[in-house]
C-alpha cells in the first residue's frame, strides 16, 4: 500500500514538473509573443505572424487537453470551429485570415486560460514535487545537514520553525513528514486540480455554449434551406430527364398501338413489347431515385443493415461492425446513413483503398460512426470538399466531423451525433 502511495506520488511530481515547464515556459513565451503579435497589427507586422502564433497557442492548448484525459482521466470539450483556412491568395487572404482569427471568441479564451495557467496552473503543477522535496529537505536537517547551515549564518528557518539544534532540527524533520505524508495522499489529487483549472478556463460558460449552438445551428439552417432546395431541383431534374421522359414514350408508344392493333397487328406487337421495356427501365429508375432520397431498407431494417446492404454494394472489401440497442429518429437516421454513403464513396474514388472498416454505435447518448480506410490519405475537411458537405449537414443536428489523414494513410473519418435511441420494439419505423 505505502510503495503504491509511493509510486503514485512519485508519478505526480513528475507529471507535476513537465506541467509546470509546460506553463512557466510554454504559456509565458506564447502569451508574451501572441499578444505582441496581435498588438503589431496596426502596423501591418501582426497580418503575419499572428495567425501562425494563434496556431501555436491552439495546439498547446489542445496538447493540454490530450494529457489532461490521459494522466487524469478529465476531459476537456473542444468548443472552438474548425480553424479558417485561408479563404484567399495573397495579402488579402492572410488579412481576412488573421481578421476571423482575432475576431474568434475561442482566441481570447485560449489566450486568457495562457495568462491563468502561467500562474495559477504553474502553483498547482509545482505542489506535489514541492511537497515532497520540503519534506525530504526537513528530514535531511535532522540527519545533520543543519550543522553547516547554522553555523555559516547562526540559524536557518524552516517554515515557521528556528533550526538552531538538534532538537529544533527534529521538529523540522517531523514537519517534514508531515509535508511527505501530505504528497502521498494529495499529489495525485493536486494534479486534477491543475486539470480542473484548465477545463474551467477553457470550457465555455453555460451563456456562451448556448450562444455558440445559436449561431451554429443558425448557419446549418441555412446550410439545410439550401440543401433541401438542391435536392429538389435534383429530383426533378431526375424525374424530367428519366423517368418522365420514358413515360412520355410509352404514352406515344401506346398511342400507336391503338392505330396499328386493326391494321398491322405485328406492328403493334412490337410496339407494346417496346413500351413493357420503357414500364420496366422507369421503374427502376423511379426505384433508383426513391433510394437516393430515402433507401427502403434503411426504413425497413435501420441505419446497421442499411449500412451493410451499402458496403455489400462496394467494390473494396468493406467490414461493417453495429452496435445500436435501438434506432434513432428517421431524419437522423438518414443523415447519418448519407453521411457514411458519401464518405465511403470518397474512399472508393479517390482514396485508392483495398479495405475499409466502417464502425457504427451508440454511448452516452451520442451515435458514433467512423469510417477507416487503408488508402493514400490526404484528405481534408477544408472549404470546397465533399467532407465539408457532410459537416453541414451534420451540423444541422448538432452533430460534428474529425478527419486524421496523414499522408500515405490510413484515414480514418469520425461523426458524432447526439441523439437518443427508441426500443426496437416500440419503434415506428
């Protein structure tokens, strides 16, 4: 029990040390040329450097957030848009660039949690190795190493204790087990403290989350409007251009046959089997068209074998792994099954994979989906890609896209949506 105590404590005061470094050193110099940068914007020298420092202040930031989940065991939400790209070539580009960044509201919460964490996170990154080294340092006094600091100065100070014997140097040594003891219980604790300081400085207040939802699911409303009205224009292009066009001709076809049925019988035999092929070529037509607005199956049988059915299709070698106590409503439903179509059509076309791996569940109330493929990589969720499509049309139900895809790969695409499930048996679909 006392080695675990032992090790647990020792680990904190070395977690505690490069925390520290990472907030004296790290924070101090970012902070420091972040906000010089930004000041040198009126002179035209921040255009240029700020947006790469506000870069460098997004991932130490987001560097801090990985350890606060993988050495606490806190997790700290990401409630920040995707970076702006640069929206144009040139000076302008940079310009507008360094405008939306300086602008962003996530810019100045990262720059106050620095200012919070140079200070406040330093102090509590620094008390578990702080504890223990006061601690060792007293035990050290009792065991002699207090002779040569009084007699090079008359007496030493320890906290509130006057070393000046060994009987003094043993009340030292006391508080300093005091202070040992207090590590080994609270060195781990301190840790999360640090990490609960970082999350309340960069977690949005309950304000400003909902006026952040406000303005996002004001824009993917529009996104939606937009969309929706594309996707009619789509139909009816299809249904023109399609199967109106083959019904038109089987109109005709029919037309004639009642003139020749009397006269040329053989005729009008041919011309009916001509108009049951243009029936049948319409049907499917009308088939294909119902899929791509809403599949049967995906009504029938839910977004996992919808899913399947669509991998079945695919000519790369497709694993498909479900894990759903229920189904979700029909609009989520269908966004997520288009959002996983699109992405795995992507992987076929342009990724060049030989196998892709698609991943469908639902926890703590979020759908889950992420689609890997052992492609070339390279893709991006950047302004014009197909992938920024999906976002939106996640968007429009709060629900968000991460891409990691290195070059050379593999690529591996991840959706959430927050929603909740109905029983199978109790489910209208």
């Amino acid at each position: 029990m006392i080695a675990t105590k032992a090790r647990d404590a020792g680990l904190a005061a070395a977690q505690g040390l490069a925390l520290a470094g990472m907030s004296l050193i790290g924070s101090i110099t970012l902070f420091t040329l972040a906000i010089t940068s930004i000041a040198l914007i009126p002179v035209g020298v921040g255009v240029f450097t700020t947006p790469a420092l506000l870069d460098l202040v997004r991932s130490h930031a987001d560097r801090r957030r990985l350890l606060a989940a993988k050495w606490a065991g806190v997790r700290i939400p990401l409630p920040r848009r995707p970076l702006p790209r640069q929206p144009r070539a040139g000076i302008a580009g940079q310009v507008e660039r360094c405008t939306l960044l300086v602008k962003s509201p996530a810019t100045w919460r990262d720059l106050r949690w620095l200012l919070i964490d140079m200070t406040a996170g330093a102090v509590t990154a620094l008390l578990p190795v702080s504890l223990l080294a006061e601690g060792l340092f007293g035990i050290l006094l009792v065991l002699g190493l207090w002779q040569p600091i009084v007699h090079a100065g008359g007496g030493y100070w320890y906290e509130f204790i006057r070393v000046d014997g060994w009987t003094t140097a043993s009340f030292a040594a006391l508080l300093g087990a005091c202070w040992i003891a207090v590590g080994l219980r609270f060195g781990r604790a301190l840790i999360g403290v640090h990490f609960s300081i970082t999350r309340s400085s960069l977690t949005l207040t309950r304000e400003a989350e909902l006026g952040e939802r406000i303005d996002r699911l004001t824009e993917t409303r529009h996104d939606a409007v937009d969309s929706s009205a594309a996707e009619l224009r789509r139909i009816e292009r299809d249904l023109h251009d399609g199967a109106q066009a083959r019904l038109v001709a089987m109109g005709m076809n029919l037309s004639t046959v009642e003139a020749l049925i009397e006269k040329n019988p053989a005729q009008a035999k041919k011309m009916l089997s001509m108009a049951r092929e243009s029936s049948a070529e319409a049907l499917t037509e009308l088939r294909d068209l119902v899929r791509g607005i809403h599949p049967p199956v995906l009504a029938e049988r839910g977004l996992g074998d919808a899913v399947r059915a669509l991998a079945l299709r695919l000519p790369v070698a497709t694993e498909v792994e479900v894990d759903m106590a229920g189904r979700a409503e029909a609009p989520v439903e269908s966004a997520a099954y288009f959002a996983v179509s699109e992405i795995l059509t992507n992987a076929v076309k342009h990724a060049g994979a030989d196998r892709i791996w698609v991943d469908i569940h639902h926890a703590e109330g979020m759908l889950r989906m992420s689609v890997t493929d052992d492609g070339r990589g390279g893709a991006s969720a950047g302004a014009g890609s197909g992938l920024s499509g999906i976002e939106r049309r996640l968007g429009t139900f709060d629900g968000v896209l991460a891409v990691n895809s290195p070059v050379g790969g593999p690529t591996m695409v991840t959706m959430e949506i927050p929603c909740a499930l109905s029983s199978p048996k109790t489910s209208s679909c």
